[in-house]
C-alpha cells in the first residue's frame, strides 16, 4: 500500500515592511532606506542626491541645536485677491498644512562647526519654492542682519518656482530687492556663500542664488532660469548633454565648485577659515588691520 505524501509545513508568504526600500530617481534602483538616510538621503549606488526639507538641510549643515530662526511668523497677503481653482490664502494654508512651514524660506542665527552665521534656506516642497515678497523679505533681512553683526552668510537655494504668479508685481520685485541687499553687503565687505540644490530655477537662480562671493552646487542638481524642454521649445536647438546641470555649469565657469552632501559642511567650514569676517573696528571708519586684511583676502578671491 503507498504510504500518503508527507505534509510539509508551507507557512504564508512573508511581505516586506512597507518603507523599507525606495526607489533611487537617478538610477532607478530599489535601495535600503536605511543606507540613503546613514548617506545624508544620497543614493549609495549611484550618488544620486535626494531633495531635502529645509528642516533636515538645517539638521545636515549646522551645529547641532544651533539654529534660532527669526521672523518664523512672516506670511503673505493677497494684495491681488487672486482665485484659481482656490484662492491665494487657502493655497497657502494647504502648503503649510504639508510642509509644516509658515513660507517656502527660514532664516536665522547658527552654527557652523562652532562658527556664527548667518543661515537661510529655501525649501521646494511649499509651492515649489517660488519667491514669493515674503521669501524676498526675509531673504533680503538675513542679508541685512549679515550687514548690521558682521557675520557670515550662507544661503541654501532650492526653488524651481520662480517668481510666485500669485502675487504679480510684488514677486517679480524681490529679485532686484534681493539683488540690491547684496549690493550693501558686498560694499560692506561682508561674505556671502550660495549653496545651490536641485532646483535651482527661475528667479531665485536669476537674483541672490547666482550672486554669491562662491557659489557651490550639490552634484547633479538642476540649475537655471528656464527648464530644458522650454529652452528647447524658444531656441529650436539640440541642447548639449547635461545641459544646465551642476557639472556642466561647473566645466564652464558658473560654479566654483561642485561639493558631495557629506562634504559639504567641512567645506563650508574650511572657507569660513580661509574668508573670515571680522566683528566691526571700534572707530567708526577706521578699518583695524584684521579687518583689512580680511577684504583684501576676499577681493582677491573674487578676482
């Protein structure tokens, strides 16, 4: 008599946690979540940098507790009563609902491996980072407090928005607005270093992002006023390869330098030492030899 088949014990499939792996936009591999969060969000397989929230930017770049934002309040107005599918005010309430900010800019006080400065950021995720008249404001604010306590400035760009339709006029203000606060710092001999990520379009990449003392980029990152396929559509070219990426841009003298995520913050820290500002000379108009000394390493940078 045949003896039955022995019954093995399958158990159900096991699933994986959700979350545990996402998706690489570069290179279009699964890779352990883990691994991209230990590399600062940067993909271990390809180098592909994720985007940041500017809470994590800050947490990534400065001293740890460092920072203390100012005018965290600042909101806008609907001085044009624009209505699309929604008005103005109810289209920001569902940004700060999402990205749990007040505007697409922070700014504020903090550290850099113990250094003051001066710190904003832009962050993509509240209406694309488009410059708005309060992202203006308090772009051109951080400026001015880099003036008044002769501190360093660094500024993280990442907005692909350009100017903020919403508010006409006012937002196409904030490039020259912004533009000629950084005239007053550069007159007052300050330091100014933009840090540019992917995005960085439109007016932000026409005003202050472009107008650092070093202008940095995040490798791979997209970089200026219009995005290829409307560049394509007004020239009528074949764009070439890589064309207003970070690299290219760097090859052909728009950058200073093209920094990894995990080097950026001793980067930063290393020109912090080679460019510093010093605090005001107690004489009005007296410029003690620090101070000079400090300018004329700074204008031969620029140079």
């Amino acid at each position: 008599m045949r003896k039955p088949w022995a019954k093995f014990p399958f158990g159900r499939k096991k699933e994986i946690p959700a979350g545990l792996y996402i998706k690489c936009e570069g290179c279009g591999e699964m890779v352990f979540k883990k691994q991209v969060e230990e590399k600062l969000r940067v993909c271990p397989a390809c180098n592909y940098h994720f985007r940041l929230s500017a809470r994590q930017r800050i947490d990534f770049t400065l001293d740890q507790g460092s920072f203390q934002e100012c005018d965290a309040d600042m909101t806008s107005g609907n001085p044009l009563e624009f209505t699309d599918l929604k008005t103005y005010p109810d289209r920001l309430k569902e940004h700060q609902e999402r990205s749990g900010l007040k505007e697409a800019a922070l700014i504020g006080h903090g550290r850099l491996e113990g250094k003051p400065i001066i710190f904003g950021v832009i962050d993509f995720a509240f209406l694309a980072g488009s410059m708005g008249s309060v992202v203006g404001e308090k772009i051109t604010r951080a400026i001015e407090m880099a003036i008044e306590e002769r501190k360093p400035l660094v500024i993280v760009s990442g907005g692909g928005g350009g100017a903020r339709m919403m508010e006409g006029v006012f937002s196409l203000a904030q490039m020259s607005k912004t533009s000629a606060a950084l005239a007053r710092l550069d007159d007052a001999d300050g330091l100014y270093i933009s840090v540019m990520t992917d995005p960085t379009m439109g007016g932000i990449a026409a005003s202050f992002a472009s107008l650092g003392d070093v202008i940095i980029a995040e490798p791979g990152a997209l970089l200026g006023f219009s995005g290829p396929r409307t560049m394509w559509h007004a020239v009528k070219m074949k764009l070439p390869e890589g064309f207003q990426t970070s690299e290219f841009l760097l090859e052909h003298g728009f950058l200073d330098m093209v920094v990894n995520r995990s080097d950026l913050k001793p980067t930063l820290s290393r020109l912090l030492d080679y460019l510093p500002v010093n605090a005001a000379p107690e004489s009005p108009g007296q410029p003690d030899q620090a101070q000079a000394s400090s300018a004329q390493s700074k204008n031969s940078h620029r140079k």
